[in-house]
C-alpha cells in the first residue's frame, strides 16, 4: 500500500514538472524579441523632436509679439494729425505707420512722420536764409501756398558777397570767392561787427544779428 502511494505521489509530481515546464515553454517561445531601430530612425526621430521644440520656441515668440501688440497703446489721431509722438524706440505705438521713424534725442526722443522732417528743414532753411539777408524761393512742387513759384525747388537767393551754405544760411565770402571763417579771438569776445549777410562760417547758431548802425554786428545771445 505504501508502495503504491509512493507511486502515486512520484507520477503526481513528475506530470506537475511537465506541466509547469510546458507552460514557461510555451510563455518563452510566445515573447518577442524587442526590435532595435535602424540609425535612419533614430536619425529621423532626432529630426523631428528639434523640429518641434523650434516650432514651440517660433509660437513662443510669436505669442510674446502678440501679447505686446495687446498690451501697447493704440496711435491717436491727434498723434497723426500732428505728425509725432514723444516715447523711445521700445514705446512705438500700435497703428504708427510703417514710414514713420524714431528719431534719438534723448529725453525729448519721438517717433515722427518724415513729411514733418521735411517741413521742418524747409522752415530751417527759409529761417536762415532770410536772416542772412537772403530770399527764400518756395517752389509750389514743395507747396500749395499762394506764395509759391513754379520752380524745380525751393531755394535761397543770396546777396551778392555771400554764398549759400547749407544748415549756416547765405555766409560772406572773399574776392576769390572762399567762405570768410569765424575767427577765435571773435569766439571767445563773443561777437564781431557785420551786416546781415555778412555772416561768418562757423557761426554759433545761437548767435544773431543785432542792428546797430554802423556797429551792427552778429553776436552771441549770451553777451551783453
């Protein structure tokens, strides 16, 4: 009886040793090799992650641009009818026509339409010229003003004896015809003693002309 029971018990566990076997068998032969991507692929998939990190740093900025757009103030008309705007150059604002430039000037910097940058020389220049003694031509290709003359372009006529010079006005020149150049001594004394279109070059441009008969002369504001 024993002996039959140690039978039992040894093709028991023999059949449970087959079983178990034919089952890790069976799990090993059902798993797959894990397959290793070629270097194309890996190459490819490199690739594409910059490409995707570039197109979030592109959207990142582009974000940025838009919320600036938001937040920054809208032009006014005054600032257009006007012509300018005071600001630097990050104060630029939405709706600033694309022609318009930042001009640097320090605290009293602006943003500015180049057909006020035109006007303004224009005024300079008639400024300077009829102060020099000399007559200032509008062409009406510059202007609509009943004033103006049907000439290529504005200009400056001088006096006989003086010489345009561009941003000084009609300046005095020699027989030779060579501009007459500001002395030192004349710098430091402050003044020197000549008609309108007597005009040195080099003349301060805070100096003027002050009447004064036969010793009318240009001199600096500051001098008494």
């Amino acid at each position: 009886m024993r002996f039959l029971i140690v039978i039992v018990l040894i093709f028991s566990f023999a059949s449970g040793c087959t079983l178990k076997t034919s089952d890790d068998t069976g799990q090993v032969t059902a798993e797959k090799k894990p397959r290793i991507p070629s270097s194309d692929e890996l190459k490819a998939s490199v690739l594409n992650y910059d490409l995707a990190n570039k197109d979030i740093e592109e959207m990142e900025k582009l974000l940025e641009e838009i919320d600036k757009d938001l937040n920054r103030p809208n032009i006014t008309e005054e600032d257009i009818r006007r012509g300018w705007y005071t600001g630097s150059e990050e104060d630029k604002k939405y709706g600033t026509p694309s022609s318009w430039i930042w001009v640097d000037d320090g605290s009293d910097s602006h943003w500015i339409s180049p057909n006020i940058l035109e006007d303004a020389d224009k005024t300079e220049d008639e400024v300077l010229c009829t102060s020099t003694a000399g007559m200032y031509i509008l062409s009406c290709v510059d202007s609509e003003s009943v004033d103006c003359q049907y000439v290529p372009q504005s200009e400056c006529q001088c006096i006989k004896g003086s010489v345009w010079y561009e941003n000084q006005g009609c300046i005095l020149v020699d027989e030779e015809g060579e501009f007459v150049v500001i002395f030192d001594s004349e710098l430091r004394r402050g003044w020197y003693e000549g008609l309108p279109n007597e005009k040195k070059l080099n003349t301060p441009s805070n100096w003027i002309w002050v009447e004064g008969g036969q010793h009318s002369r240009w001199q600096n504001t500051n001098s008494q």
